[in-house]
C-alpha cells in the first residue's frame, strides 16, 4: 500500500536507539525511551495560506529529524509502525 500525507503532514520512521550505554551496560527494552528521531518516509505537498498559495515543505524524503517526545500519532502502513506529524512537530534536520 503506498501512502501519501496531505497537506503540511509527515510520515517519519523513528530511529532505532542503542542497546548499550556508552559505558557498555546492555538497556532492556522496559527501560529504553522512544527515540525522538526518525527518518522522513514522506510528506504532503504543504500548507495553504489564506490566499490560497502554496508553502512549501522544508524537509523532504530521505532527511533525518528531531522531533519532540509526544509529537504524532503512530499508525501501521504495511506491517511497519510509523508516526504521521505536522512538519511543524518537527524541531530540525539533522545535517
């Protein structure tokens, strides 16, 4: 199934964390955060001002993103659980 966000929505996969601090403790998984980044899957073509133009996206499929802890909503496109967010939910690209 492809999908395709509307408007100024994201679809982002999170980025998996390490398993292992740096000091080399193994992290169990009810102990891990969910990560707050993610790669774009993605995106709608962009918001509509009032005027009814067109703004364009500023990340596009294939950047990597911070976004904050309790940013969109998970959902499952074909068997893989990903996140659907506003671009504004997004914090930066990681360069």
């Amino acid at each position: 199934m492809a999908f395709k966000p509307l408007h100024d929505r994201v679809l982002v996969r999170r980025v998996e964390s390490d398993e292992k601090t740096k000091g080399g403790l193994i992290i169990p998984d009810s102990a891990k955060e969910k990560p707050a980044e993610g790669e774009v899957i993605a995106c709608g073509d962009g918001a509509r001002k009032d005027s009814g133009e067109l703004i364009e996206m500023a990340v596009k499929a294939g950047d990597r993103v911070l976004f904050g802890k309790w940013s969109g909503t998970e959902v499952t496109v074909d068997g893989e659980e990903l996140l659907i967010m506003k671009e504004s939910d997004i914090l930066g690209v990681i360069a």
